[in-house]
C-alpha cells in the first residue's frame, strides 16, 4: 500500500536558540526522516531506549521506523528538533502523540543527553498538547519507569499527575485533561524565537 502524506502542517515549524546561542529547528516529521529518526534512536544511550520504549532495543525494526515517520500529524503527529552539523541535519529530539481513543492520546518525549536542561522537551511537550487540543484531543497519557526522574519532572511540570501502575510494580501512569482550544489559538509561530529557558 502507498503512503499518501498528508497536508504538511507547516505552522508547526518552529526556530528556537538554546542557552550558548545554538540554532534549533523544531518541525514536524516527514516520510523521508527515516534515516534521521534511526540515527537518533542510534544515538541514545540504551538506559535512555529503555526509559523510552520499556525494552531493550538497539535498533528501531523497520516497521516501526516507518509508523515513526508516516503520519497523518492529527490522529498522529510527530515532531523533530534538529541542528545542522557539517552541513547536514541531525535529529537531536523527537516528541510525539498517537490517538489511542476518541478523544484520548498517548505521548513520549526523547531528547539527546546533550541537549536535556535547554527547554527543549518542555517546548515539544507543549506544541504536541496545543495541537492534539485542537485535533480533539481532551486528555493526554503516557508511561514512565519511577525510577525516570527526568520523565516525571518534566511531565509535572507541564502539569500531568503521576500515579503507579496497579498492574506493573516500577512504572508510573502519567495523565492530564486538555482544555479545549481557545478561538484563534496558535501553536506555533513558524519564526525565530528567543533563547529557551532551562
């Protein structure tokens, strides 16, 4: 079967500079992706694949690359932060949600280690709950490991609860209510933006 992309929400594409003055691109995924999303799993740490995807997991099956970078960006969107390095695009974060019930949508958030404490997460997270608020989405969730410290602060700070799991011992149930879009929202500005805060 073909993949039809479909229309390309470019008012998601965002220019942000991060604390030392680094440029960093935040757009949504495209089909061709796929070997910058490999590349960047690649590039993890394996306790950051772990916390991630809750298994040991080296590569990304071809499968699964291939969920990560076709999407429909309302029912699933994705979004990359990317540097160009040597005159070629690096993946250095990746943040997405895929609707998981009427109006219901499981998240993940993954930065590069060198990249986390410069806002870069906190921003995805916020672009990826402004627009599943306005795909119809009114509540968010997802799943950590307890022991993922950075996971819990970053969600609690973008105003998700955290409670444990009653059927898995070590993994948190992370969830919060979206309000509905106010009229004229936007949740992104397609221009070069300040420098993030941590």
């Amino acid at each position: 079967m073909l993949y039809q992309i479909h229309r390309y929400p470019a008012d998601l594409i965002d220019v942000v500079h991060v604390a030392g003055g680094r440029r960093v691109v935040i757009r949504p995924v495209l089909p061709q992706d796929e070997a910058l999303t490999g590349a960047f799993f690649r590039s993890l740490p394996a306790p950051a694949r772990y916390d991630r995807f809750l298994t040991q997991m080296r590569e990304l099956p071809p499968g699964l690359l291939r969920r990560f970078t076709q999407v429909d960006y309302a029912d699933h969107l994705a979004l990359v932060a990317e540097v160009f390095e040597g005159g070629r695009e690096v993946v250095i974060g990746e943040a997405r949600y895929v609707r998981s019930g009427e109006a219901a949508a499981e998240f993940a958030v993954s930065i590069s280690a060198e990249w986390q404490g410069k806002g870069l997460a906190s921003m995805m997270l916020g672009k990826l709950t402004c627009r599943a608020a306005t795909a119809g989405i009114t509540r968010m969730h997802g799943e950590t490991l307890a022991s993922n410290e950075k996971m819990l602060r970053l969600a609690g700070k973008a105003g998700f609860t955290a409670r444990p799991s009653p059927d898995i011992r070590g993994l948190m149930l992370l969830e919060k209510v979206i309000e509905p879009p106010r009229p004229g929202r936007i949740c992104s500005g397609m221009q070069e933006r300040g420098t993030l805060a941590a």
